[in-house]
C-alpha cells in the first residue's frame, strides 16, 4: 500500500511569504517530472517527516495535490545545518513501469582484520547509482568488510546483487580499503633520516684541498 502525503499549492516565492509558511511548521517544496508542469507546493514538514520514514530515501509516495494523485520519490532535500529542519524539497513525478536511477546508500558491516592489527577503513563511495523500477530500489547495500587485510579493498563487485536492480559502476571501482597504519609517521622517520645522512656526508674536495694548503704554508 502507497504511502500518501497531502500538500497545498504555492503561489509565491516571496521572502516573507516563506518566512510565514516555515514559521507554521511547513516548507517549500517542488513538484516536476513525468505527467505533470511544474509546481511549486507547500508542506506540512511533521507529515513529510511521518511519510519520508515509511518509505525510505528511494521510495515511492503518492503525492495529492487538489484532487490529483502523482506516484513521486524525492530527488532533493534541503536540510537546516542548525535546526536539522527540511527547508526544501524537489518532488520527482515518476512512471512506475519505467526503470529510473537513484543513489542509493552503502552500508559498511563489522570491523575489519586490518583494522584490529592497525590499520585505517577509508571509505570512498559512500552511495552508488543503482537503475530499477520505482518499487525495486533497495532501501540500502550491506557488505561486510570483516575479512580485509591491510592493502585489502572492497570493490562494487562485491556488493549485493539482484534480479530486480542494476548498479551502475565499473565492478573493479573500490568501495572501501584499509591502509597501512601510521603511514604519515613513516614519511616523517624517512625524510628524517635522509637529513641525517645529508648531515653525515663527507667534507667536499674543496674544503679538503683547503686544508691542505693551509698544512703547506706553515710548513714553509
């Protein structure tokens, strides 16, 4: 069963307008896509909120706006680096029998050998665009990184696959690795010990041959 969410339309973009439109607990929002112009909206943001946690960041909501229906998923929200409030949405009007793309997030499971003897998890894809039907997007990929070794990787070929989605990268591309420990303080020890040796080095020819005339002349 869909997940609906009721919104109003919106006629302004007028700063006080907003301003008046957030301080009664809802946000702008836009509406655009497939079967529809676009439309600017208001929110509710709790219902939002309410909906948005049914669903998950890839699913589908049955968007009403004056009578009309719109099969929907989110394609952008704004969230308030202090408050962590929506302050904008964009509201992408699908076709459910057409596959479309989306990020979806990836999930890094239990603590690697590596990491136990030392070593540093760096992660490098945090999401990954996945193709499928609007109600085959999976909420999340799992994949254990338990099993890498230090100078281990994980790569795309490794995630979670399934009939009903495509993802679409390069299988090799890395996902996660774990490097060596301390790798910044072995920079440190060998270029301390290349201005050792420097300091080591032998007198020049020239301070030599210096020397040497120095010893002659007080011999005359």
């Amino acid at each position: 069963m869909a997940t609906n969410l009721t919104v109003e339309k919106r006629n302004t973009d007028k700063r006080s307008i907003l301003t008046e439109l957030r301080s009664k607990g809802h946000f702008p929002a836009n509406l655009y896509g497939y079967g529809t112009k676009a439309v600017s909206l208001s929110v509710d943001e709790p219902e939002f909120i309410k909906a948005y946690r049914e669903v998950g960041k890839n699913g589908v909501l049955r968007l009403k706006v004056d009578g009309k229906d719109y099969s929907v998923m989110v394609q952008d929200m704004q969230i308030h680096p202090l408050k962590n409030s929506v302050t904008h949405v964009d509201f992408l009007a699908i076709d459910l029998n057409k596959e479309t793309e989306a990020e979806v997030p990836v999930v890094l499971t239990g603590e690697s050998v590596g990491v136990k003897e030392g070593g540093v998890l760096q992660r490098v894809l945090a999401t990954v665009n996945v193709k499928a039907l609007p109600a085959d997007f999976p909420e999340q990929l799992e994949a254990s990184v338990e099993d890498l070794n230090i100078g281990d990787s994980l790569s795309v070929k490794d995630l979670p696959t399934g009939k009903k989605y495509e993802i679409l990268h390069e299988e090799d591309e890395v996902v996660a690795s774990v490097t060596p420990p301390k790798l910044q303080d072995e920079e440190t020890d060998e270029e301390t010990e290349e201005a050792d040796a420097e300091g080591d080095a032998p007198e020049s020819s020239e301070s030599v041959t210096d020397d040497s005339q120095e010893e002659e002349q007080k011999d005359e």
